[in-house]
C-alpha cells in the first residue's frame, strides 16, 4: 500500500507545472495539462479497484454504454454524450462485445425442419443444354399433299428489271440506276448491243478488299452509297454494298405478294417470323398487310438498314421487333418460351456466322430448324417459307425435307425455283431454290 502511494505521489510532481511557467504566471496550456495528470491519476486508481475486484470475485466496475451508435455526435475528445470526464474510452472489441442485439422484425426467421426429413434440392439448369444437339426422328402422319416443280417468276416492272445478260453477267434496272454484277450462271452471249451496257451507272468490279464503294466503277458521275428505291408502293434504299447485293432480292417478290394475301384472307391477328431477314423488305410487306412482325437477323448493319427502311416506308407505327441474333438459337428460345407464329420464313445462307461466332452449316443445321419451325407454329398455321440459294442441291432436297417435317400436319408442299425473266430475250434466270408448305 505505502508503494502505491508513493508511485500516486510521484506521478503527482511530475504533472506539476515548470518552475519557469510559475514565476511568469499560468501558460497556454497549463491548465490543460494539470486536468489531464487528474484524469490519469483517477484512470489509475479505477483501474487498480477494478482489478482487485475481479481477484476477490467481484464484480467489476461497468462501463458507459457507447452511445455514438445511436447517432449522437461525440465531442471534440471523442467521448460520447454520457461519457464521464476523464472515463476510459471503450475499444473496438468491447463495442462489438456490448452491441445491441437486432430486434426481432430484422431477424429473418427460419422454419424448423422436421427431424428424418430434408428440404427438396433445387432444380438446376443444365449449361448444356442449350449446346446439346437437337435429336431428330421421323415424323408419324400422312405426309402432305405435294406441288412441283413451280416455277415462281418475276417479270419486268417499272421498280425493277433485268435487262440483259451473258458472258457471266447481267444488266439490271434498279430504280434510276442501271446495274452490272457478276453472274455464273449467265453463260450465254448477251442480247443487247454494248452501247446498252456501256450506258451502266455502276459496276461491280470485286477487284479490290475496300468496304462499301470501294469495289464499285462509277462510269459517269460519282454515286451516293444509297438511292430510293420502291416496290409495290413500299420505299426503301438500295445501298452499293461490298459483297455486290445492293439490299433487295428481287426474286422473293412472289414469296411476298403469295404471304400478304394469306395476311389479309385471315381475317384475324396473325403472327410473322421472318428469320435471317436481312433488309426487312418481306417484314414490310407483312407489316403493312396487317401482321404482327419479328425480324431477325445476325448482323446488325444489316437491321439498322431495316429499320432505315421501315421509317422510308412511312410504317413506323406498325408492330415490328428489330433482333440482332443467331437464327438457330433465337427459333431454341422461342421454342422454350412457348412463342407460336403462323406464318414463319427463312431464307439461311449456305454458309454463315452469328453475331457471337455461331457457326451455320446448310447442309448441318438445317433439318434442325426446319424441325424447329414446326413446332412453334400456332395451333392454326398458314405457312412456313423455306428458301436456299448458293447450294449444290435440287429443290427435291429441301421438298423431301419440309414433306418429312409436316408430316400429319395436312396442306400442301409446294417446291421449285424462283427466277427473273429478261427483259431483252426472255431468258429465265434461276436466282433460288424454294420449298414452302401452306395449310390450304
């Protein structure tokens, strides 16, 4: 007792202000500096009954409760509102020990599971699945009734012509501008004189890797990458693309004026689904007839473009969904979702690549969507268009695929060629295979 003292003592005189500060009178910061050997003296003597409090088995003398966790502010020292004077400030540890519990209404309570019994697992979706390839089988039923070969014809129009060809090309009408591309199958000598040919606003040369125009010979004055363009009163841009189309197919005019009337005979909402529909010239004509319409394609100039063209169109208005994506996994998808179409075309390359790297193999993927297109059909379908260009096969190829595909679904196959007929000699030009089932 008499060392505590003595150490109580000697603390005292070193918290004694300097000899000097006496005789000068009180500093600054004399006063501060005898309150703070006060409160360490009154530190050390709490601390020392507390501890021989505990040794005699006692209870400890109790903290202030740290009331800064209510959101009172603290003062300058860092003491809360109800901390003493010269009282020890709690640490973390003993903030986290002396936290309020959470109330009862931010407890999330958990059911008691009964003993014996375990909670069902939750399903899982397989990553897979999606990947896994489609597993097809043939389809029981009597196949449809059968219409070939037909030959769907488009004739010179004031929209469009062909006028010439031979020598492995032709000689178009597109609106205002008269055209020269490359075509293989042109192996015959040309009609017309070439001062007729010599009188083309453009031509495709291929003879260099530039984009857009680049590949384009303009004879006369220069050209604008895109003009109007119109057909059957629905405008539109042609456009001098790299790979020579210029945003039309002319051909498919008959497979467009064949859907509109199916559109209007219905006489009740139906459903369109146009896929790898490039420009979105049969999404107009369905549009405008009076369907409801879903436009995909893969690449998304090529729906800019479309949409380009639906505003030209003066349809804006009218129920169109624009969709950047493979073909392959969108028909997947809606097969999932339960989506149903009654009209649904597809017009695939032989050879292609979705916006993510998907690969479209003709010859590998097609049966596939073919199978696909059938089964999101409504329950009162119209039609499914199928039509395959630039392939090494015969229209009985894809006729025997889409009979074998609506099988016990009743109708009528209809399969054969799309051609343009010249202007010039009347020769027919074979642009594309088709196959197309329709209900009725």
């Amino acid at each position: 007792m008499a060392r505590a003292v003595f150490r109580s003592v000697a603390m005292m005189k070193c918290v004694q202000p300097h000899r000097s500060t006496m005789l000068r009178g009180p500093g600054p910061y004399a006063k501060s500096s005898a309150k703070r050997g006060a409160s360490f003296l009154k530190f050390t003597r709490d601390k020392r009954r507390d501890k021989s409090g505990r040794q005699q088995g006692g209870a400890s003398t109790p903290r202030a409760p740290d009331k800064r966790r209510d959101g009172k502010p603290a003062d300058k020292a860092g003491r809360g509102p109800e901390q003493k004077r010269g009282q020890r400030p709690e640490t973390k540890a003993e903030r986290f020990e002396n936290r309020p519990a959470k109330s009862p209404e931010h407890r999330t309570a958990r059911p008691p599971e009964p003993r014996g019994e375990h909670r069902p697992a939750e399903p899982q979706l397989d990553p897979k699945a999606e990947t896994a390839p489609r597993v097809l089988t043939r389809r029981v039923g009597a196949l449809p009734a059968e219409k070939l070969p037909l030959i769907l014809e488009v004739a010179p129009n004031a929209d469009y012509a062909l006028l010439d060809s031979g020598n492995g090309q032709k000689l178009e009408q597109y609106g205002p501008y008269r055209i020269v591309r490359p075509e293989g199958q042109a192996i015959w000598q040309p009609a017309l004189p070439v001062k007729d040919w010599n009188q083309a606003d453009a031509i495709f040369t291929g003879d260099t890797d530039e984009e857009g125009l680049g590949r384009w010979r303009f004879p006369g004055q220069p050209l604008g990458e895109t003009w109007p363009m119109k057909h059957d009163g629905i405008d539109y841009l042609g456009r001098f693309t790299s790979f020579r189309h210029v945003g039309v197919f002319p051909e498919q005019a008959s497979h467009w004026d064949h859907m509109a009337g199916l559109i209007e005979s219905a006489r009740r909402p139906v459903k369109v689904l146009n896929l790898f529909g490039y420009t979105g010239l049969a999404s107009l004509v369905a549009a405008r007839a009076g369907a409801e319409v879903t436009h995909v394609d893969a690449s998304k100039k090529a729906i800019g473009w479309a949409r380009e063209n639906q505003e030209m169109a003066g349809l804006g208005n009218k129920p169109i969904r624009w969709i950047v994506e493979d073909a392959m996994k969108f028909a997947e998808r809606e097969e999932r979702r339960g989506s149903r179409y009654d009209i649904i075309l597809f017009d695939p390359p032989a050879y292609g690549r979705g916006p993510k790297g998907e690969v479209w193999q003709l010859f590998e993927h097609l049966p596939a969507l073919t199978d696909i297109c059938r089964s999101i059909l409504t329950p009162k379908p119209l039609a499914v268009v199928l039509t395959a260009y630039s392939i090494r096969a015969s229209f009985f190829a894809i006729h025997a695929l889409m009979r074998d595909t609506f099988a016990g679904m009743g109708g009528c196959v209809e399969s054969g060629e799309l051609i343009i007929r010249e202007q010039s000699a009347g020769r027919a030009l074979s642009t594309s295979l088709f196959s197309r089932w329709v209900a009725k």
